[in-house]
C-alpha cells in the first residue's frame, strides 16, 4: 500500500527538521570538546594557555551580550 503525497511530503519536512535541530544540536558540543582537543594535541599548549582559551570562551558574553543588554535597558526605560 502507497502512502498518501500528503505524508511523504510531511515525513520529508520531519526529515529536514530533524537533521537541522541534530547539526544545531550535536555542531557546538563537538566544537566545545573538539577545539580544546585540537589545542592541545596539535598546537601542544600548556596549562596557562588553555586557560586562556577558555576565559576567551566566556569574553564572548562580556563583549557581547553585556552592552548589547545594557543598551536594551536604556532603551527600554527611556521610552
């Protein structure tokens, strides 16, 4: 028995969407554990190094998401 051209273009969709939320899902975890490994193993950084890479990590919230929520705020109040 045929299924329906309704379905297959539904089951199509839920393919497409389940291969885009595992690359958005798995993508940053390997990046979390690769990049690190990477350092390590092929750039054969030290401890201190390595500390540096990850307060680096974090600078991105400093940089970025703090002026970005600050201005929010005094956007916000002053209207």
């Amino acid at each position: 028995m045929s299924q329906p051209e309704g379905s297959a273009r539904l089951s199509a969709k839920t393919r497409h969407f389940t291969v885009s939320w595992a690359g958005e899902t798995v993508g940053p975890q390997v990046t979390r554990l690769g990049l690190p490994l990477t350092v390590v193993l092929i750039l054969h950084a030290d401890a201190i190094q390595m500390g540096y890479l990850a307060a680096l990590e974090l600078a991105q919230y400093l940089l970025l998401f703090l002026p970005v929520g600050l201005c929010l705020i005094a956007g916000a109040s002053a209207t």
